[in-house]
C-alpha cells in the first residue's frame, strides 16, 4: 500500500524496522555561531509529471510516482534533517544534500550544496543524508549539526543524487548526477 507523501513525515517516527542511519555531524562544529531562532522548513511530494514540490531528473533512478519527504528543525544551535524516501530503486544507495537554490526545470538549477560555513566540504558544514533503499524502494536518513541555520541565508531544496557522497580525497563531497529535487518551504 501507497502512503502519500505528506503523511511520510508523520509516519518515520511510529514506522517499525531498523533507526535510520544517523549521520551525526556534533561536535565537529563547535566553532560555528549561528542565531538562535527557531527554523522549520519542509518539503513533500510524488516524482509524477504534475507534482511541481517533487521533481524527478531521471526516471531509471526515481521512477513514475516514487515520493520523498524531507524536514529540516533548526533550534537551539542545533539542526536535525530527516529524509523518508518510497519507490526508488531497490537495494540502492543514494546521496542526498541540501542546496542553496530552490529546485528548477535543469539539475543544477538547485546550486551547490548548501554550506553553514562557506568552503568547507565536511558534514560538520553541510548536510548530507545518503539513503540506502530497501527492496521495495523505500528508506530513510537523518542527520545532526552543531549549528543553527541562519534566517537570512537558508537552504532552497534537498537534492537526491545518483551516487552516495565520497567523504574523503579529492571527489569529497560529490555523489554523481543530480536525479531529483525537492523545494523547501
């Protein structure tokens, strides 16, 4: 059974199985400042032709009617993102990051990964959520930084990438094609 999308995000706290991997980003950001508002931002929505919330780049790696949903909690100093995904590809690994621009009709539309402290390609200063999906298509991811997001320079989307993130070397932070995108609000 198909559960819409916007009900993925109530649904990750009461769902059954193993936690989602917890990319913990904490206490290797400690010398960031950031204020202390509180910041929720959101997004949902289908990989279908008419959803423009949800948009699919590559129909091989996120198929007709695939959802994701994605909330971003700033408080406190600290930020937690979580990302539910359904109907990908099976038994797959996926990279995902926030980005600086909204989503737009081309990939790179969306502008680099987002970053809390500008140049520093670290998950202490970005906010990567790779997801491996099970063999129904379906997974999750969260993470936690050291830092609160600023009011004035907040992320536009999250992005799914084709590739899971290489953390270290020279191709760090990169996780191949952009093949979906969600608009956050």
């Amino acid at each position: 059974m198909r559960v819409p999308a916007l009900l993925l995000i109530l649904l990750t706290a009461a769902c059954a199985g193993p936690p989602a991997p917890l990319q913990d980003a904490s206490g290797a950001g400690a010398n960031f400042k950031s204020p202390g508002d509180t910041v929720n931002l959101s997004s949902a929505g289908d990989f279908t032709a008419t959803d423009t919330a949800a948009i699919a780049y590559d129909r091989k790696l996120v198929p007709e009617g695939a959802q994701a949903s994605v909330s971003v909690e700033s408080t406190g100093g600290k930020t937690r993102t979580s990302l539910v995904v359904e109907g990908l590809r099976p038994d797959r690994r996926y990279g995902a990051h926030l980005h600086a621009k909204p989503c737009g009709k081309k990939p790179d539309d969306s502008g680099p990964h987002y970053q809390h402290h500008p140049g520093q390609i670290t998950p202490a200063s970005e906010v990567w959520l790779d997801v491996t999906t099970d063999a129904e298509g379906s997974g999750r991811s969260s993470a936690r930084n050291d830092w609160a997001l600023d009011p004035a320079k907040m992320p536009g989307s999250l992005v799914i990438h084709a590739q899971p993130t290489v953390t270290s070397g020279p191709e760090v932070g990169t996780a191949g094609a952009r093949v979906a995108c969600l608009t956050l609000k």
